[in-house]
C-alpha cells in the first residue's frame, strides 16, 4: 500500500485471535522498520511473530539511497518519512492503541530517530501511547568498516565488480570524512541517529538484541547505547545471541528469538496504565 509516496504494508489480525490474546484491551500495533535492502519477504518473518499474537503489524523499509545517500550528506529526507509514517495510524484509526515498535540495523534505527524526534515535538502525536521498542541489531556509530560492509551485503554479488569496487570506495571515503573527520563540527548542524535519540531519549522501554559476531553493528556501541539510555532513567535490557551474524538471530534461533520477542510485548503491555516499567527489565526464556 501507499501513503503519499511510502510504499508499506499493513495486517490486521483474526478478530478471535486478538480477542484470545488480549482479552478486550486494545491490540498493540507493531511498526517494524527494515534494515536497508531489506525485502519486504524478509521483515514478514518478523511480523508474522506479532500477527499470531493478535497483533496489528505495519511494515516499512526506508530506501536505500536515503539511508546511504541523504543520510550520510546530512539530508533528512527521513524526517518526512517518519511524519508519514506516524500519519498512517490515523488513517486506519489506530492511534489509540499502544503503539510498539521493532527496529533493525542502522537502516531502521535512523528512521526511528525521527519518529522519536516528531513523538518529542509534535502535538499532533500527543495522544500515542508507545509501550516499548526492540532493536534488532544496532544502533552503530563511527564504523566506516561496518558501513562499508552494510552497502556490500545490500548491493550483492551481482553487481559489477570493478563498479562495486568503486562506489564502495567512495562511500567509504565519504563517510570517513563526513561522519568522523568533519562531525565535530557538522553535529552542531546535523547529529547523528546515534547521538540524537542518545542525547534526548524516549522514556518507553528499549530490549537490545545483537550479536558479538556481528561485522557490521559492533557490540560495544549498542552496549554503550543501552547503558547511556539506563543511566538516563529508560527501561533497558540486552542480549547478546553470541554467534549470529547481522540481522541473522531469527534465523540462527528462530524459538528463543520470537520467544524474548513476544515475552518483551507481553511485559510492556502489562504497564498499560502509562507509568512504564520502572526495574530493569528480565526478558526470560519460558
């Protein structure tokens, strides 16, 4: 479907399953948001985990070249998407539900930079009621090897190689002097995705999911995230799947991941009075 130009897709569950799971509240509406190059086949795995627990799914993958073009320059063109976005739950008159969102890879987490900005500003959102978020594989900063590695996967093998080769080097000199050389200066203009949600957090309850063998989001920047959030009074808990490579854990532990996926709503759904879980989170395996 499209919403001026943002091409998303949008399932409503089984009323009798809704009904089993949430017993007369309202069912959770759950936006995930794809990595770059995500395929929507891919993020309907994903999905599906909420749609079988009565949930409300909207799925939405940024374009490439937004991510690695506009962002990498400075453009927000992300800041639009995410007004767009938000937009759609009143078009299916589902901005009262509670609202969750599951984020992947620095693709994702950029747009989630914005949805959180508009939440923070916009008295147009002021009534949604977000319960928790899960982040699936970021947020990074500062890895010009991770990014370079995220545009190679994204462009895949049948690219040329000589062309490949090039654009990559580009955008690995680009990043270098944007994001690193020249951010000291160009982040009072333009913070990064990291910096920004980093700086002036939302209150509801974050779950990090990552991987020390993951080449493209290192471990120590979603745990430095994870704990700058705590410190700042955010309900944060994290797990590392040890072995699995980027945005791979539902693949290499399709149980216990969609089990710590549904304990983590559950969990947020039961503060639904609006005073969000205040202890630190335990997402245990059941």
């Amino acid at each position: 479907m499209e919403n001026d130009e943002i091409d998303y897709n949008i399932v409503f569950p089984d009323e009798d399953t809704s009904e089993t799971h949430w017993r007369g509240t309202k069912e959770p509406v759950v936006i995930l948001l794809g990595w770059a190059g995500c395929k929507d086949k891919h993020l309907t795995k994903y999905s599906a985990i909420y749609n079988k627990q009565g949930c409300v799914t909207i799925r939405y993958t940024a374009p490439l070249k937004t991510v690695f073009i506009s962002e990498s320059f400075g453009y927000q063109e992300l800041r639009s998407t995410a007004l767009k976005l938000l937009e759609i739950l009143d078009d299916y008159e589902v901005e009262h539900s509670p609202i969750f969102f599951h984020v992947f890879s620095n693709g994702g987490f950029m747009l989630y930079r914005y949805v959180v900005e508009l939440l923070h500003k916009d008295k147009r959102f002021s009534s949604l009621f977000v319960i928790g978020a899960i982040v699936d594989s970021a947020p990074g900063s500062g890895n010009v090897l991770g990014a370079v590695r995220a545009l190679a996967a994204t462009l895949g093998p049948k690219i040329n190689l000589i062309f490949k080769s090039v654009l990559l080097a580009l955008f690995a000199v680009t990043v270098f002097l944007l994001r690193i050389v020249l951010y000291p200066l160009t982040k009072y203009v333009h913070k990064n995705h990291y910096d920004a949600v980093q700086e002036r957090p939302p209150a509801w309850p974050h779950f990090f999911l990552y991987s020390r063998a993951d080449q493209v989001i290192r471990q120590r920047d979603v745990r430095l995230f994870a704990g700058t959030l705590e410190r700042k009074g955010v309900p944060v808990d994290t797990y590392d799947f040890v072995s699995s490579v980027h945005v791979s854990h539902l693949r290499e532990y399709p149980e216990q991941y969609t089990r710590k996926c549904c304990n983590f709503l559950i969990a947020c759904m039961k503060d639904i009075d609006g005073t969000h879980i205040r202890h630190r989170l335990r997402v245990q395996d059941q």
